[in-house]
C-alpha cells in the first residue's frame, strides 16, 4: 500500500516537524492548517526537498462541517490515507472566570471534536484495508489538572483517554493508534494561548526531536510514548502523587512571571 499520510496544524511545531520527517521516509502528504499562504509556503519546500505529492487543505478545524470536507475531499482524490496525524491543537490560558468563552469553544472542537471527527472518518478504511496508523498529539498535561490552563488539559486528557481505548479496540485489526506525549517544546504554543515565553524546570524540545520519536513510535503501533526521560520521570512522579497536589504543582509551572 502506498505511504500517503494526512497531517493537521502542519505548518508549525511539531506538525511541521512531522511533515519533514514523514517526507524523508518517502510519505505523500495531504497537510492542514488555516493559514493558506503558510501551508503553500510549506508543500513547495517539502516539495523541493524530497520530491513528494503533497497536497494542501486550508481548513479551519474549529468549525464542524471542515473534517467532513477533508474526508470528502481526499475521497475524491483517490487519497488514500494511510496515517493520520492529529496534531492541530489550541491553548486558551487564564483563570477560567475571566478568559473568554468562544476561544474556549473554538479549543474544544479543534483538540477534540476535530480529533474525533477525522478518526472515525477514516479509520473505516483503514479497518477495510487492515492496515492504518494513527497518531494522537496528546500532552504531559494529559495526566494532570492544569490550573490556568484548565480546559487544554482536560482536552490532551481526552485525548489520551480516547486513544488508549481505541488501541485496544482495535487490537488484531491491522490498525493501530498511538498518543504521542510531549512536554514543553519549541513551538508556537505559548504565544498563541497568550502566556509569556519561559523556560520553566525543564527546558523545552525542540520539535524534530519530539516528531522523530512520535513517528518511531507509531511505526512501532505502539499506544503511547511520551518525549523525553525528563517527561517520563516527571509524569511517573504526578500519578503517584494526589490529584490535587500535582494540580498544584501545575498551578505553579503555569503561572506567568
């Protein structure tokens, strides 16, 4: 079968990063994002460097009727997605009284509703075929409360939640789905959910290196992996903490200063 990947929010971050890397490996790519210049920007030099297909998709995720069209659209083109990649991902930071109730409905639907929308569309071919990955971009804030960032963690824990009982699912099918769970990382994150940059505790990845460990890991069907020892080591020690004493930790982490 052919390597034909479908990658959302592929014009930054870690979206971007697995574009290039999934490129490298010989993947045609159908790539979405809002920014249509960006993502025009992005196939030609993907194009340029690993002569691959590459297809753009300028679509908002935060509205419903887009992953229908996405479908729609790849269905068309005879775009048989072999790997899907949800990456797209919004943050909104603030105390829950004072930020603002659109963005926040926006996030929902982009993180989830999308994630949602695009799985169950096109995992029945993959199960036809008994053959598909699926990557979900989860979070190391998938397995704690996040004061301040409230509403984003419960989304990657959501996220998490749901790829983990859909990996069992589907067991022995051909398909299979995997959480990707990145800590801090380079990208535009921060900025766009309004926070000021940081290093914090832990310095940030760089976005290649968390791609490059996502991709292996869904070559590997495996059903999670999180990016880095420090994320590991961190996340061991908040499941075994109580919840309200890691919400607390992560009160402190996610305050500006």
């Amino acid at each position: 079968m052919e390597k034909q990947a479908l990658i959302t929010g592929a014009t930054a971050g870690i979206g971007s990063a697995l574009a290039d890397v999934m490129a490298a490996e010989g993947y045609a790519l159908a790539l979405v994002a809002r920014d249509q210049v960006r993502l025009t920007e992005k196939a030609r030099s993907l194009q340029k460097q690993f002569q691959v297909e590459v297809k753009v998709l300028a679509r908002d995720l935060a509205d419903p009727a887009s992953a229908p069209e996405i479908f729609a659209h790849l269905q068309r083109e005879q775009f048989a997605v072999s790997a899907l990649v949800n990456n797209a991902g919004l943050g909104v930071y603030g105390p829950f009284a004072e930020t603002d109730l659109d963005q926040e409905m926006r996030m929902l639907q982009v993180n989830m509703g999308a994630l949602v929308q695009l799985t169950k569309l096109f995992l029945k071919p993959m199960l036809q075929r008994r053959a598909g990955r699926i990557l979900n971009v989860a979070s190391t804030a998938s397995f704690q409360p996040g004061p301040w960032l409230g509403l984003y963690s419960a989304t990657k824990a959501f996220v998490y939640s749901f790829s983990c009982a859909l990996a069992v699912e589907l067991e022995g099918t051909g398909v299979t789905v995997t959480a990707l769970c990145p800590g801090g990382t380079r990208t535009e994150f921060r900025q766009r959910a309004g926070m000021t940059p940081k290093e914090g505790l832990l310095r940030p990845m760089e976005a290649r290196r968390v791609a490059e460990i996502g991709y292996r890991a869904m070559l590997q069907g495996r059903p999670t992996v999180v990016a880095g020892w420090k994320n590991k080591l961190m996340i061991a020690v908040s499941r075994r903490s109580p919840t309200m004493w890691a919400a607390r930790v992560a009160r402190d982490l996610n305050k500006n200063h």
